[in-house]
C-alpha cells in the first residue's frame, strides 16, 4: 500500500478567502472571527449593534486582520441580499458563511405567547433560511463552491425540562434545514454542515463558571452528564469551525457536529 501525500497545512488553508459572519457580536460569532481571520480569511461581519460592531471591526483590524462591519441582521429578504452585495463589494464573492446569531426565550409553553415562540423561530429559523439562500445564491453564480455553517446546538437533539419549547423546535428546525440543503448544494460542491455546542465560557454562561454554591450545585448537575467533564470554553469551537470552512471537510455535508464533551452520546 502506497501512503498517500497529504499537504496538511493546504487543507485547512482559508486564506484570501471571503467569509461572511452572521451575528459577530455574540459569544460564537467572535469565536468565528478569531478562528477565521486568524487563518488569513477576509471577513464581512454583520450584527445589529452598530456600536458594538464598529468596536469589534477596530479589535480585529488592530491585530492585522481585515473586517468589513455591515450593521444589518438577516431579518428580510433585503438585508439578506444587502449583507451578501457587501461580502461581494468587499472582497469580490463569498466563499464561506457562518451564521453565529440566534436566541431563546425560557418559558413553559402555558405560559408562553405565540409572539415570543415566534421571535425566536424568525431570529433562528428564518435569519438561517434568509442569509443561507441569499449566500447560496451567491456562491452558487461564483462557480467555486462555498462552506456554510450554521449553528445548532444539542438542543436541536434533546428536549428540556426548563421551558425550551420554542428554543428546541428552533433548533431541530436548523438541523432539519442542514441536512437539506446539503442535499440540494452537493452538486455545487457548496457543504453545508452545523456546529451543536452545550454550554461553553461567554457572557451568558459566566454564572455557571462561578464558584458560588448556586453555580456548583448546577455545574455537577449539568457535568455529571458530560463524559469529558467539563464545560466548554471557546477554542473548543475552533477547531470544527476551521474544519468546516475548509478544503478538510469537502467531504462532508448535511452534517450536525456536537461540541459537547459527550453530552448528547450517551
């Protein structure tokens, strides 16, 4: 058997390429930013906070990476479009596009309104369809192919207890969505893959990294169903996300990638 010649490196190369960030502010989304323009990707990063956004486009650009900052979310078919034309204007196409955004509402379904079960179906459901069309569409005209990456979560697996009727539906729904359009977008060679986190270090998990009884008493809880043993920090995101965006995972699509430490295994 002849061992094959592998260039390692070319294989996770983004270089150069242009990859468009949905919800850029957020926990994931800067994980994104870190992960991609790190590599050498040249980045659109979008969110709806345009302070929040210009302050994050300064962080990136000061440590030599290039970001183009649209303050516009995918909530219509128009920005959609406009954040797609500004990924092109920028940088000539969109090879990849990552959708970092989204949210949830806990309540139990007899509490809860049919207006606030809908604002996090249109907030993960919906912006996911709209900017996933829009970018196809796109890398579809370009003829090269293209990476998309949605975010799911183990949510989109397993139920909840603690009122996640809107949030779990939202995230079968993104898992439902990953396996068909990877389906349709084979024949473009444009892969279309989720990544699932559990709990992993931001801003809204930092209780739970605390060292109060409260937080102790959670973290066993939630651990004790996690055979690696520990919550997730962010460079745990990494390493699928660079895996996903490049030549690496030609291979694979229509795939849900669970970064949970064994949580949804067993």
């Amino acid at each position: 058997m002849t061992v094959p010649k592998l260039d390692h490196a070319a294989l996770f190369d983004v270089r150069s390429k242009s990859a468009l960030i949905i919800g850029a502010t957020g926990a994931f989304g800067k994980v994104a930013c870190a992960t991609l323009g790190g590599a050498g990707a040249r980045l659109t990063i979008a969110a709806g906070s345009e302070p929040a956004l210009s302050e994050l486009a300064q962080e990136l650009t000061g440590v030599g990476m290039e970001a183009n900052p649209v303050a516009l979310r995918p909530d219509s078919e128009a920005n959609s479009d406009a954040l797609v034309k500004a990924a092109v204007a920028a940088y000539g196409g969109v090879d990849i596009l990552v959708v970092a955004s989204g949210m949830n509402d806990v309540s139990p379904i007899e509490d809860m309104s049919y207006e606030r079960f809908a604002r996090v179906m249109q907030a993960n459901v919906d912006g996911s369809w709209l900017i996933a069309r829009a970018a196809g569409r796109q890398m579809i005209l370009q003829g090269r192919g293209g990476k998309v990456v949605l975010t799911s979560s183990a949510r989109g697996k397993l139920g909840h207890p603690a009122g996640y009727s809107a949030y779990c539906s939202s995230k079968s729904a993104v898992d439902g969505l990953t396996r068909a359009l990877g389906c349709e977008w084979g024949k473009y060679r444009i892969t279309v893959n989720a990544i699932a986190p559990t709990v992993f270090r931001s801003p809204l998990t930092a209780w739970m990294f605390a060292d109060d009884e409260h937080a102790r008493q959670t973290r066993a809880g939630f651990l004790a169903r996690v055979p690696i043993g520990r919550l997730g920090e962010p460079e745990d995101l990494a390493g699928p996300l660079l895996f996903l965006c490049s030549r690496a995972s030609d291979f694979h699509t229509g795939h849900i990638v669970y970064a949970d430490g064994g949580y949804t295994a067993g």
